[in-house]
C-alpha cells in the first residue's frame, strides 16, 4: 500500500536543482537530477543542515556545510563526514505533478 500525495509542480522544480516542501509534516527536498525527480528527507544526516540547499550533480546532492554526499536513489552517504544514509521516498509524476509517499521510505533502514 502507498500513500502518495501531491508535493509539487513538476515545473517548480528546476533541472538540476531542488525544491524544498512540507509533505504529511515532513520536510522534503524535491530534486530534479537529469529530467527525473527524487525526493529525499531535507536534512543532512551530519547536521541539522537542509539538504535542499545544496548542489545538484548526477544523482547526488551534496550538502554546502561540509560537502557530504548523498546518492539520491538510495539516500546513502558518497562523500565524508556523513556515514549515515538520509531518507528517501518513492515519488512519481502525474501530469504536471509530482507526488511523494513520505510513510513508506525506500531505504527501510532510516526513519521518516
Ligand atoms: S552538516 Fe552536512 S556534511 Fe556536515
């Protein structure tokens, strides 16, 4: 079973950027990395830093404190100081929308 609800305009989120949102009270970043869209809990594992406001590279985002980086696919840490994985969601687009189940993360071994 899946509970996804709209988050966003597939046009409010810009290539290669992100988008911060409040789905069901939780904070996510919407990211656009090559034409598909990703969703990831908004805050490094690090620090309590908004992923939202970092760098947007193949599949990854890279927080702007002390540049660890997170595959988007699977919230795992690439790149130090982090070594703990960030939550993913499954997010999939409608038309113009895009909708995030923020109650069942796909990494099932972080917390939402
Ligand atoms: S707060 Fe994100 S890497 Fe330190």
């Amino acid at each position: 079973m899946t509970d996804f609800v709209p988050a966003a305009a597939v046009a409010d989120v810009p290539e290669e950027g992100t988008l911060a949102v409040e789905v069901d009270g939780v904070e996510i970043a919407l990211v656009n990395s090559g034409g598909e869209i990703f969703a990831i809990h908004d805050e490094c594992s690090h620090a309590q830093i908004p992923l939202s406001e970092g760098e947007v590279e193949d599949c990854e985002i890279e927080c702007w404190l002390h540049g660890s980086m997170f595959d988007l696919r699977t919230g795992k840490p690439t790149g130090l100081p982090a070594t703990e994985p960030v939550p993913v969601y499954p997010c999939k687009v409608e038309g113009d929308t895009v909708l995030v189940d923020v109650h069942h993360p796909l990494n099932t071994d972080t917390e939402s």
